[in-house]
C-alpha cells in the first residue's frame, strides 16, 4: 500500500500491522485512505499467512481523528440517502473475519470509533484520549454514539458522545470503563497489541476466525437496526456545514476537561 495507509506483515507470526500514516493530519481519513483501508481489508482476506492484525497511527500525537474535515463528500438532496466514506473503512465493513486488534496513542476521536467498533479490542498507551466532538460542532454523533454504545456502559457512552470536545477519556478511565483492554506506559501500545496478536496468529485460524464471528454476532443485529436509524437522524439534527465550520473555526484547542 502506498499513500496514507502503511502495511508490513511479519511472516513468522504470521501477524499484519496496518499503519494510518498522515500523522500531520492527526492520522485523519480523507477519501483516498479510506480507499486504501478497504482494499487493505478486502486484501488480508485472501492472504492466509496473515492470521491477525494490528491497527495503529503514526506519531504519538494521534490513533485517528476522524474525517479530514477538508474533504468534501457531495450528498443527496434527501434525508433518505446519505453518503458516508467512513461505512466501509473497518475490517468487518469488509468481511474480514481475522482478529483485530487497535493500538493506540494520543487521540482518539470522532470517526476513530468507526475503526475502533470493528477491531476485537483496544490496547492504549497511557497518554491516549478519547473524545466525540460532534455534537459541539452541530454534528449528530450517530454512528460512533452506536459504536461507543456496545463498548462501554450506557452512561458513560452517554456522556462521552454529549459532552462534545468540553471532556476527554483518559487512557485510565478508558481502562476503568472497560473501552480498553490493556493500559501500557506511554509509545508501548503497539508493542503490546502485537504480542496479543501474534498468540492469537499462532492458533488454530479457522477455530480463531469462527470465533470473532460469533462474538460479532452477538452484537450485529443490534447494529444493524441502529445504524438504520442513523441517516435520518443526522438528515434531521446536523446543522448546515456553513454553520458547522464556524463553529469549528471557533473552537479551543485547550479547552476540555480530562477525566
């Protein structure tokens, strides 16, 4: 792969590490990477030496922000009908039933979730923070509000999606929380998802992968039905993108809480 997404495959573990690399960009999907991580996907499906993936972000700054903001993707004049790139830029978006698991540093953001949602479980390092900052920009948080739903109490998903960009989970409370699995000091995420990964590789494939599809499954349909709902609620809610960039525009970079 070229571009923004980094691939390396280790052939003795037989563990992939899939890298977004646009760490100047805050590791944010404009069109082409979301391209890139759905050929990818749809590519690891057919290489049986790779039996588990790693998904990581360049730099220490950033796992993902989210949409490039200055992407522009043309919608339909219809509350019916919405384009969103980011539907198909996970692993099980794209029939890929190998496990995965995220490792992530710094930020964690808004359309990171869509990544998030469809790996096995997130491994972060002790700096990492996770926030929506959809709602403060006049943005219905949709999508990720579901993800973030099946992974973390009601409550605590409640929060993080409402509260927009005033408040960050900490990597602590993300562990507390149950949103990460395992806590490592600071730039050891990926060391430590590729040790997850590589025992998992070293099963059986065919008992691992039936194995991911099962817990897929006990959360698919739940899915499915919410994310139906998904389209019209943003139709209805978002705030007119003139309005969202103002909003943006006059955002404070410091001006959150960490908790």
């Amino acid at each position: 792969m070229s571009g923004g997404l980094r691939t390396s495959t280790d052939q003795d573990t037989g563990v992939a590490v899939l890298t977004l690399d646009r760490p100047d960009k805050l590791n944010a999907i404009d069109l082409a990477l979301a391209a890139e991580l759905a050929a990818a996907w749809r590519e690891l499906r057919l290489d049986d030496s790779v039996r588990a993936v790693v998904l990581t972000g360049a730099g220490d700054r950033a796992f993902c922000t989210g949409i490039d903001r200055s992407v522009d993707v043309p919608q339909p004049d219809s509350p019916y009908m919405t384009d969103d790139p980011l539907l198909t830029v996970g692993p099980k978006a794209n029939d890929l039933w190998k496990p995965v698991v995220a490792a992530v540093e710094g930020m964690a953001c808004g359309g990171a979730f869509y990544l998030l949602g469809e790996a096995e479980f997130v491994v972060a390092g002790g700096t990492a923070a996770f926030f929506d900052p959809h709602t403060t920009y006049g943005m219905v948080s949709a999508y990720e509000a579901v993800h973030m739903a099946h992974w973390m109490p009601y409550g605590e998903a409640a929060r993080t999606v409402l509260m927009g960009t005033a408040e960050r989970l900490s990597a602590r409370r993300a562990y507390e929380i149950g949103l990460v699995s395992e806590l490592t000091p600071p730039g050891e995420a990926l060391e430590a998802a590729v040790r997850c990964a590589a025992v998992m590789a070293s099963y059986p494939a065919a008992a691992v992968q039936g194995t991911v599809r099962a817990l897929w499954a006990a959360r698919e349909a739940a899915r499915a039905h919410a994310f139906a709902q998904a389209p019209h609620l943003i139709a209805l809610g978002n705030l007119p993108p003139p309005r969202q960039a103002e909003l943006f525009a006059a955002r404070r970079p410091d001006g959150y809480r960490m908790r």
